[in-house]
C-alpha cells in the first residue's frame, strides 16, 4: 500500500500546482475551479485533482453531479466538463454511492487513497493540473508531496482572507511549503470587501490587507484579491460557469488577471 | 468491566464503519477487515498491506487503551462536555467555541474550558487574546492557560514557539497529542469543556470521541454558513454523529446574511440555494438554534483577541449569540437533570 506511485498518469501534464491555506473555508475549492474555468478560458487544457477526502467541494461546483468512474489501460478516466475535453476532473466525490455518506478515515487509508489518485488517473495531456487540498498541514498534503516527487510540482499557490485569524494559519501552511521544498507562487486574498449591489458601499467584512501584508512579511508574491461576490457564490452553488455568464465583472477580471499571472510565472520557471 | 466491554464495542463499530465507508467507495477492494479485536486481526489473509497489521497480530488493538479510563477518572470532574463540529472549514467553529466560553464564563460562579484539538490549525490562541502564551507544567499536569480567573483554554499554539511554526503531523502524532490534552491538563473542576475540533471527519474527530468514549458528553454543536456547498459537508458531520452515537444539541448557521450599514438592504453574500440550516434541520429533525449575521465586527474582534459579545453588545448577532447560548445552557440543564435521575434510578 505504501509503494513508491509510479507517476505515469502524470506524464504528460506540463505543469502541476497545489492549492494551498493552512486555514479552512477560505475559498480554495472556489479559487480552485476559478482559476480553471479562466484558463480553459485561456484557451488551456486543465485538470483538477480533489483531494479533500473529507469533504470534496468541486463535482458540486463544477456540475457534474455523480458519474460512474471507468478505467482503461492507462488508469482510471477523469471525468471531463464538457465535449471537448479541455477540463478533467478526478474527485472522491464521484466514487461515492451516498453523497452524504462521511469519510471517516484515519491517516493512513487516506494517504493510500491519494498514492491511488495521483499515480492511476490517466490524465493524458493537461496543460495544468491543479490540485485542490483540505485545510492543514497534515497526512493529505504530505501524501499529494511524496507521490507527486517523480512528476515536477511547478508550486503552490496560498490562498487567504484578509483577516490575521486567517493569515495566522497560512504562515504555517507557508512554512510547511518551505520545508517540503515546494516554490511559493504565490498568495491569493479571498473574500477581499464587499460592495453592496444597492448603494456601492465597500464593507470589509472580513477585515483587510491581511493578503498583501503575508505576502511582504513572507517575501512571497501577492497574486491578486478577489471580492466577496454574491454571484460568485451563487455560481459556485449552482455549478455554473462564472467566467462565462459574468465575464465583464470586476470579480472576473481579478481572477483573469491572477491566472495570467499564474500562467506566465509557470512558463518562465 | 461494563465500561470496557462498551469501549470495545465502540472501538470495533468504528472500525467496521470505515470499513463499510470503504466498501461503499465504487472501485476500490473492500479490506473485508476482520476487525481489530477479533481473533484474527492482523493474521487474516486481507489483513496484507495493511499499516496496521503488525499492531493487530500483536495484540495490542485488543487490548483497551489505558488512557481511556484515565481520561474518565480525570474528566469526572467536568459535569458538561459539548463538542463544537462542522465538517466545512471556514464556517466560524473557533469563532463561535470562543463566544460559547466567554458567554458562560461571564457567570462568575461557572467555571469554564475551552480545547482546541485543531492542530494543524490553532485559531483558538488569537481569538481569545492569548497569543505568545506558553504552558507551564505542574505536579498535577499541564497547567492551562486562563483568561480570566473562571476561563481556562489549552491549544497547541502554546506549545509552539512562534507563529510560523507548522505542525507537520500525521494522523498518530495528533492523536497523541489530544490524548495528553484530555489526561494530563489539569482542568480542575469545570462545569463547562467545549471542544473547538478542526473541519472534517478523520483522526481528530475519531480520537475525541474515542478518548471521551468512557465520560459523558452533552453533544454536540454543528455550525455551518447557509449555502449547499457547506451543507453538503455537514450532512456528512451529522452522519458521523449519528454513527458514532453522540447526541446533537443543534444546529447553527453563521455569515445568514449582510446588512448593509449604509443603506441597510440586506444581502446573501452566501446564498441559501437549498433552503439552508433551516430547510436541512426541517429535513433531518435537528434544532436550529440560530442564525446570526455577518457583521464585520465579528472579525475584528476575533482578529484583536476581544469577545464580540462585550465589544458590541447590542447588535443583532451579539443577541442572536446570547439566544443561542441560552438554549445550549437549557440543554446542558436538562441533560444532567435526565442523567441524576438515571443515577437515582439504578
């Protein structure tokens, strides 16, 4: 159960980025399927891997509702998104027969899991495969590391809110990414003010500046802020394509400009 | 014996329901574990390639766990246990264990301890104004730290020596350290424990249930936001209660709406798509205990270390808060009423 995975799913995907916090419900399975959705957009071919056992958000934010997963010589298939094939998705959401069944798992049989995960998904050509994680520091993002190590891992990206209750926990996820070897692409702030849709007021609901201030404090790049966006949301619900159906919002223009970023600093490394 | 005989039991059902949770799991070869107190643990041909099968064939799975019985005899003295719970990350479990305690703890003649077993995540320390504390050790165990003479919290963020360290653990080593937590702090005599616990359902969950197995434990509180993104992960949350038989006390919802404090329109920055905690408790027979709003003054004072509750007394979420608080303390009441009366009984 613990043998070295043989990463062969992994073969030709070019680049591969964890999505980080530290701290839980930041928003990473949002930013996740966003950042996605903005370089499909982008023309590029991506993948997810959801490895959050416990409580995998992104079938329900993608709408793919339960298919049955099939295997073919290469491995397991990953569901796709759509006709063309330009977003793939593997998630333990999908091999569940109840959804509101828990996982209720200890260490090492979800370490196991994610050997299968990574090592069996025949991914075949990805231009980017982000990994979306749970919150912690813990036996998951250790496992995703040590069977990730025969494929390159481009880095991370953190993704925070402003609050210090928050950054307080990404620290730590920053210097877990440090001792594992893992390059820091960068920090993303979720959840960065809310505009009211009635009078325009900016409110900071969940304080501000926490984001950029981690960032300097931690000598790592600031990506971008996405704001706390009811639509967003309610997208995100509904498993609908934000990037489509809101593409002149200033909610899609962040997250469009910290792809490209993301993009770029992927090509150049 | 009747008390180890119920510890087995429980060890053994868990065991089986992860199991039967793998099995439910298309694709993937059930283990068909024989069970980690049967004969033939670890020595069973599906038991091959499995972490744990050294452990079963020696023996020790059968055995209790020592520190069980150690955690009754030393929790005795604690008449209330409640389990703060989500399943989702980010839904305000730290924010509101921390408010719990400093509500309770604002009756001087109550004494009250907050835990946080979330180890990779310790908020508990900021929220409560306690960051940079240290633990101190005494002949009678760790000492907790207290924010006010009837307040008491233990966190692993005290046992770190800066806030960049990372808590790098797998499940085992967290395991442990719950375990140190529940034995050797020396909570006195507590008419509160609330257990602030990480999102999820996995080791940490397992393990205070399993460590409190030989105490009584009030229930459980279930937060969640209003949107089915969240929900969904709760469902999960309560079905790991129901399975692993602790009571739920109720739910509640946080973030349940935005006031503007401009222009006072309200908006649902996390929509309820499915009809939220209230159409999930309609469904699923819980109580809703409440539904308290955003309000950016609840972040803050997490983010300064000050209870919301004494900064802004008078806002809807402070009284929606006290409302809450009131029907847990309602629920602790009648549940050591019903537990004298079982005592009298027998």
């Amino acid at each position: 159960m613990f043998q070295k995975a043989d990463a062969s799913g992994l073969a030709q995907v070019r680049h591969v980025v964890l999505v980080l916090s530290g701290k839980g419900g930041v928003g990473k399975s949002t930013i996740t399927t966003e950042l996605a959705l903005a370089l499909r957009h982008a023309g590029k071919k991506v993948g997810i891997l959801d490895v959050d056992l416990c409580g995998p958000s992104i079938p329900r934010m993608l709408s793919v509702g339960r298919p049955d997963v099939h295997q073919c010589d290469s491995g397991w298939v990953p569901v796709y998104t759509d006709a063309q094939k330009s977003l793939a998705l593997m998630s333990i959401g999908f091999l569940m027969e109840d959804p509101d069944e828990a996982v209720v798992w200890r260490g090492p049989k979800k370490t196991a899991l994610i050997a299968q995960f990574v090592s069996d998904v025949a991914w075949g050509e990805l231009d980017v495969l982000l990994v979306d994680t749970p919150p912690g520091t813990s036996d998951e993002h250790l496992a995703v590391l040590e069977n990730l190590k025969k494929h390159r891992v481009d880095g991370a990206v953190l993704v925070t809110t402003p609050q210090a209750v928050s950054t307080g926990d990404v620290r730590r996820e920053i210097t877990f990414c440090k001792k594992t070897g893992v390059r820091i692409l960068g920090i993303i702030e979720n959840m960065s003010g809310f505009v009211c849709p009635h009078c325009s007021e900016c409110s900071n609901i969940f304080s501000r500046g926490g984001g950029e201030e981690l960032a300097k404090l931690t000598g790592s790049e600031f990506l971008g802020s996405v704001p706390l966006d009811p639509q967003l949301s309610r997208c995100i619900e509904e498993g609908e394509d934000f990037t489509q159906l809101f593409s002149e919002s200033t909610t899609f223009s962040a997250i469009s400009s910290i792809s490209q970023t993301l993009l770029s600093s992927l090509q150049t490394a | 014996m009747r008390q180890n005989v119920s510890f087995f039991k429980k060890v053994k059902f868990m065991w089986t329901y992860m199991c039967k949770t793998l099995e439910s799991i298309r694709g993937f070869v059930c283990c068909n574990c024989p069970g980690t107190t049967s004969e033939q643990a670890g020595k069973s041909a599906s038991c091959q390639g499995c972490p744990n099968q050294k452990l079963c064939a020696s023996g020790a799975t059968k055995a209790p766990d020592p520190a069980i019985a150690e955690i009754g005899a030393k929790l005795a003295t604690v008449k209330h246990k409640i389990l703060v719970l989500s399943g989702k990350g980010g839904v305000g479990k730290s924010t509101f264990s921390a408010h719990l305690a400093h509500a309770l703890a604002s009756d001087n003649t109550k004494e009250v301890a907050l835990l946080d077993v979330d180890i990779c995540g310790p908020s508990i320390p900021r929220i409560m104004g306690l960051e940079g504390e240290q633990v101190h050790q005494s002949g009678s165990g760790w000492s907790p730290v207290y924010v006010d003479d009837n307040l008491a919290v233990m966190s692993i963020g005290f046992l770190l020596s800066s806030p960049d360290d990372a808590v790098i653990w797998r499940g085992p080593k967290k395991n442990g350290i719950i375990k140190q937590f529940l034995r050797d702090v020396d909570w006195g005599e507590l008419d509160y424990l609330i257990v602030d616990t990480p999102p999820g359902t996995s080791d940490e969950h397992l393990s205070i249930v399993q460590y409190l197995s030989s105490t009584h434990v009030d229930g459980a509180i279930i937060i969640t936001t209003p949107q089915e993104v969240s929900l969904q992960d709760v469902r999960k949350e309560i079905r790991f209660c129901h399975k692993v038989k602790l009571p739920i006390i109720g739910v509640v919802e946080n973030m349940s709406g935005f006031v503007c404090p401009k222009c006072k329109t309200t908006s649902q920055i996390f929509p309820p798509t499915s009809g939220g905690a209230e159409q999930m408790c309609a469904d699923l027979n819980l109580p809703l205990l409440g539904k308290v709003p955003l309000d950016p003054r609840i972040a803050q004072s997490c983010d300064e270390g000050k209870s919301f509750l004494s900064e802004v007394p008078d806002s809807p979420a402070a009284k929606v808060y006290q409302n809450i608080v009131q029907s847990i303390q309602d629920y602790c009441s009648n549940s050591l009423t019903e537990e004298q009366s079982t005592t009298l009984k027998h």
